[in-house]
C-alpha cells in the first residue's frame, strides 16, 4: 500500500465571489462622549449586508437608542475603473474612508444631511472605513455610489467583503493505492 499526499491549487475568478457585507461595531456613549474621537469602547459587533440604515430605536441589542457610534470597515470592490462618487445620508456625524484617503468628514450634529466625495480608482478591491455618531433624535446612516455605468444607488451586499477575498484555494487530499 502506497500513501500519495497531493495538494490542489484551484484559482477563483475574483467575479465569483460574492460580498458579505461590511463589518459592524456599535458603541454605548454618554451625552457628554457621543461625538468622542477616534471612537473606542467595546464594541458590539456584526455583519452589516449594506450600510442603509434608519432607525427607530436602538441599532443592536445592548446598544443606546441615542447617544452611540458606529464604524464599518471592510473591503470594497470597484467594478470598473473610472471615477466613482461615494455619498453618505447621515443623522448625526459621518466620516468615509477608501483606501485611505479620507473622502468625507461631517463630524458634526445636524439632521439628514448627504455629503459627497469623487474618487479615480482602478478596478478592485479597496480598504473601506464608515464611521457615525448619533447624539439624539432620529438616527440615519446610509452609504451610496455612482460610477461608470452604475447609477446612484445603495452599495449592495455583493460588493462589500469584511475581509479581503482569497483569490485561490488550497486543498490537500490523501490518496491510497493498492491492497
């Protein structure tokens, strides 16, 4: 009997894989911490499908219904290389971060407010980083782009990833000949 050990290398085209969505920490502030920064605290933490949010009460179990931050954070993947706005509807502060590049900074108390940020980027996939704060009253944090041949829209799930997307994958399989 003889034992073979092979190992397959099987490449994913980057166009089969499907986003999860961005991942979600909430925190508890006071009234006297709600637009504290950076945000810190313990955070309870989720995965968001999309940031599109409206809320009547509380965000998460365990959560203020006033008086808490969020940040989502993950990868975003450009379809199409061209120059792409992102916009954030915000009810309180907003932050929006890609690759890096800090897009839009409205940290500050006001009712549903849009802001918007163009950026030149290639096709791929990009650092994602949306912060939010809600002092009082209703809470809205909703995250849109437009780019070539994409009509303004929500982002949808399919490009949000909370972690980088494995390109390949590794398998190991044993094999036995013989008896």
């Amino acid at each position: 009997m003889k034992l073979h050990r092979i190992f397959f290398l099987l490449f994913v085209p980057f166009f089969l894989l499907a986003g999860d969505g961005l991942r979600g920490s909430y925190y508890n502030k006071t009234s006297t911490t709600y637009n504290a920064y950076p945000i810190s605290g313990t955070p309870i933490t989720r995965t968001d499908a999309t940031v599109n949010f409206s809320w009547g009460g509380s965000p998460a179990t365990g959560i203020n219904a006033d008086n808490f931050q969020a940040q989502w954070t993950g990868f975003i993947q450009i379809p199409t290389s061209g120059t792409w706005t992102f916009y954030t509807q915000s009810d309180d502060g907003v932050r929006l971060t890609i690759n890096g590049q800090n897009l839009i900074s409205n940290w500050t108390d006001h009712g549903s407010t849009e802001n918007s940020a163009s950026l030149t980027l290639s096709a791929g996939y990009y650092p994602i980083v949306m912060e939010f704060y809600e002092r009082g009253g209703a809470a809205v944090a909703q995250l849109r782009w437009q780019g070539p041949s994409t009509s303004k829209a929500i982002i949808p799930q399919t490009y949000l990833f909370t972690a980088m997307p494995s390109w390949f994958i590794i398998s190991d399989v044993n094999i036995t000949e013989g008896n």
